[in-house]
C-alpha cells in the first residue's frame, strides 16, 4: 500500500497547496534531507485556525490545529517531492505554538501535528526528534506554525 | 559574474565580521550544508536597529532591519567560507522578529532579509525554505534575527 | 581519554534519561548529522528548573539551568548513539530562553550550555553555531530549552 492508498484507507483527504506568504518555496532538498517551510492550519476555504492557546484556545482545539498543519505539510510535501512514497522519515519537527506567557502544555498541543505523521506513516518512519514551543505571535494570527525536517530517497 | 561582483553591481558593502556574543562559532560545513548562527541587524559602526515590531517599529522599518541582517549574514558566510562563490542555494531560513503579541506581518519583515538574497544569488539560488516567525526578545534588543542552512560546495 | 573518562575526569555525572513527553523520540541520525530533540533542565530526582528570565531568574540561575540543560542533552545523546565517542562535532544549538519581553541577555544564559559542550569536546569538536533567543513559553515552565544537531561518526 503506497502512502496515497493510506491516506484513503484513513479517510484523509489532503488540502490544496497553498501559495507561499513572502520571498521562499515550500521545501528544498539537499542532500537526502527534505527541508519543509513553516506551515500554517489552513483550511481548504482558504481561511485558518487562529488565535492563541491560553486566550481562548484550548488544548483540544490546539491539537486540532496542528493536526490541521500536519494535513497541510503533507499536502506540501507531496508537492515538493511529486509522491509521499519518497519520505523515508521524519527527522526533525519544530512546533511553534501561539501562546500566552502562562499556556505550558505546548508538547499537548503539537502532538496533534506528531500523531496524524505516525498514523500515515507508522512509528518507525513517522517519529522524529521534536521540540514544541510557544512563540509570542505567528504570522496572520495562526495558532500553530510547523516546520520539519525528513529524509527522502531519490 | 562572481558574487562579489555582483554585490559591487548592485552597489552593496557588506559590513566588516562582528565577533560572536557568546561561546560559538559564525557558522559549520557538515556534509555539504552551512549551518549558520543567528545574526542581527548591526550597522557598520558596531551598533545595530533595536526595538519590538508593534511596539514603535513598523513593518517597513522591519523589513530594513531584515535587509541589514542579510547583509552581516553575507559578511559572515564569506567570513566562514572564504568565498561567496562556494555557495549553492540557500536551504532554510528562520526568521525572528522581536514583535508584541499582537504583531502578526511577521512575513513581510523577513522578505527584508530573503529579498537581498535573492537579489544576491537569483531565484534558483537565493530562494530557500523558510519560516518567518515571532519572538518575546532577542539578544541585545534586536529587532530581527537570522539563522540559515545554505548549501556548500567544497 | 574517551568521553566518558573526561566526563568522570571533570566530576560531572549525567542524569538518568527522561520518557520524551510526547509523540517523538529523543533524537535521529541522519546522513551523518544528529538532531537532537529539544531538551530541558531536569534534575535527577525529576524536577526541572522552572521560571521566566526577568521574572525572579536571573542570568546566573538561568546559566545554572542551561547548563543543565547541557547534562541531560549528553545523557540523551548518549542513549541515540550508544557512546558519546560518536559524536564528531558539534554543528547546530538553537537556545531557547523563556522569558519575558524585556530580558536581552539569553547569549549570556544560553553559554551556560555552550561552555558545558566546550569543557567536554574541547573548543574545536564542542563550539558549533548558535541562536541564543527568548520564548514567551516553554513545555511545563521550564527556564531553558535547547535542541542541536551534531556531526557523528558511524
């Protein structure tokens, strides 16, 4: 089963591609590592998760959130490489979490992003090293930013 | 055209090296990439633009301060490298912004910094992935800070 | 003298290797490059430093935390690669201070991580690139949170 075929099995459908907010591209490969932009919790309509955890956000609507990213890195990914059968794992995920100084349950919130990557791709291949913090502010509002690091093959 | 007559082309005068605030080095070569330290806005006369985004600052202001991290960024990739023709592409960037929890065009500060590089190296080259993000503070003030992957020949 | 013999030569014990608090391992070897998840200032007995720098720590306590820090990342980095005689030299730290919007001297606390990699690898091995930035909040109040990428042998 390739990874579109498990995509199906989960009842996931991707988002389209969004374009780029500023001067870069989605992801660059170099040397077997794919390095994927900062990505954002856009819905298909266009419009996005915002706000910030601790002021109005909850945890559960946090993991929704990064889960939201995660479907849009997939999305991205599959558009950087041509196919989600070229990630042979994932290697580094920074989660970067809208926060208020007193909201601590960041790791909470980016499993949403971390357990929909296991889920597509299994353990072995979808967990990677990780850190999840929390940022002063996001670009356009958005309550979670994921940019990751995986190995690919040719 | 070698890079630095392109910067001559272009009319830009890179800044002279500044020396780390702390125990690390400008940057690494491992493998092929140059990972680079983080690097702010220092003019040539050792000072440098501080303040927050939102708080007295405004976009384009921001942007300058952006343009200003690339060029210290430039000094010292030549400064690791010996040569800005080693250069191959730019992998990732990471953009800080010193900005208040209600700064939001976090993007468009760092096109500052991803326009030059650009304008430096061309789309091909000088385009990269990138996250453009917001910070609580940064060291000394600053108003934006730069870390970046680029990709190396030998 | 292997690490460990310099680790015993210095009087530094590592502490016992935390349970990742989420969906992630603690780190993954890729191409020759380590990426170390993010990591904190556990104590042996569990507890962590906790706090905001400018809001009742100081420089001084969070040197001591990032320090810290520092000993858990080479237990952790210990348990990837089997032995810290692996690990070649240091590439990539990116240091995360959380505290508040006025505190600017995060180099300063971040060293505390830094001298500690220098003490044990020597300068040329442990000094590697660095971002030394402030974060408006950390998983479960921790002062100081780092994560690094290393160049290791096979």
């Amino acid at each position: 089963m390739n990874v579109d075929q498990r995509l199906e099995s989960l009842g996931i459908v991707l988002p389209p591609v969004p374009r780029p907010v500023g001067n870069y591209v989605g992801g660059v490969v170099s040397g077997g590592l794919l390095f994927m932009s900062g990505c954002g919790p856009r819905r298909a309509d266009g419009s996005a998760i915002t706000g910030k955890l601790g002021d109005g956000l909850d945890v559960a609507r946090g993991y929704e959130a990064a889960r939201l990213v995660g479907l849009n890195m997939l999305s991205n990914i599959r558009d950087v490489l041509g196919s989600l059968d070229r990630v042979e794992r994932v290697v580094k995920v920074l989660g970067m979490v809208n926060a208020t100084p007193g909201f601590t349950a960041t790791p909470a919130v980016i499993d949403g992003f971390s357990d929909l990557f296991v889920e597509v791709f299994g353990p072995e291949r979808g967990r990677g090293a990780r850190s999840a913090v929390g940022m002063v502010t996001l670009p356009n509002e958005i309550a979670v930013e994921v940019e990751m690091i995986l190995q690919v093959c040719a």
